[in-house]
C-alpha cells in the first residue's frame, strides 16, 4: 500500500502514516527497510500487519527537504577503574599502555615512541609515575568525569 508520512516522534522514531485507504498506521524504526528513514512528507511504499506499517520504502523521488532522523542509539559507557589504571602506570606507564587503557591514544602513542630513546625512558617514567600518583589521589567523580565518558 502507499500512504504518506504524517509524523515523527524524534526521541523514540515511532511514528504514524497516513494510508491511501484513509487509516492511520503506526511504525517503529525498525520498521524502515531503506536506509534514509522516515521524513515527514514523504509518500511511502509499505506492508500491513493490523494496524502496523512494515517493510516501509520511500517511493523514488518523494523525499522532502526535511528528514527526520532516527533516535541517536543508546550510548555505552566506559567502566574503566582508576586503580587498574594506576597500576599500568606504575607497571607499564613508560610504555604509555595506561594512556590506551584510559582512551587517550595520542598521549600513549607518544610516550610508546619516547621510550625508544634514552632521553625518553627517562622523561616516560617520570611522566608515568605522575599519572600513578594523579589516579590514586583524583576523586573517583572527577576520574569518571575525565575516563568514563559516553562512547
């Protein structure tokens, strides 16, 4: 059947299409079989289960200016713990894997190449003892606050 999207709700992406037989007929992102998602406006191809739009394809052409985007994705948080990560520093800190452990790759990558030299084992291992002191002191909001971010 083919119908016409009346609406969007931009928190859940559930939303409802008028169909050419005049019922309204509800959907879920999931729902969508393309890849550009609901856009209100748009004249759409679709299946029927009761009252449920399925397998719902734009029809060619009929895409208006104003997409609505599917809900952002549950983000995952980052359970990193400041002890394990002091002990890397403490461990294997001139190496900078406390660095990649915590996310900062730069800084990791950094420290990985200083080590190469003399010069740069010496200034790695101060570094990495600073951070070994840094994570047992810092207070576990603040630490979650820097390390625990939403991936």
């Amino acid at each position: 059947m083919r119908g016409q999207v009346l609406g969007v709700d931009r928190t859940t992406g559930d939303g409802q299409i008028a169909g050419d037989d005049g019922q309204r007929y509800r959907f879920r992102p999931e729902d969508w079989s393309d890849k550009l998602g609901p856009a209100v406006g748009a004249t759409v191809d679709f299946d029927i289960n009761e009252s449920r739009a399925l397998s719902i394809y734009h029809v060619p052409g009929s895409v208006p200016a104003h997409v609505a985007h599917a809900p952002d994705r549950p983000r995952r948080r980052t359970n990193r713990n400041k002890i394990v990560a002091a002990l890397l520093a403490f461990f294997l800190g001139t190496l900078g894997i406390h660095r990649f452990y915590l996310g900062r790759t730069g800084s990791g990558v950094v420290m990985l190449i200083l080590t190469c030299t003399l010069v740069g084992l010496l200034v790695t291992g101060l570094w990495a003892f600073v951070d070994f002191i840094r994570y047992l002191i810092m207070d576990d909001a603040e630490f979650d606050a820097r390390y625990n971010r939403d991936m």
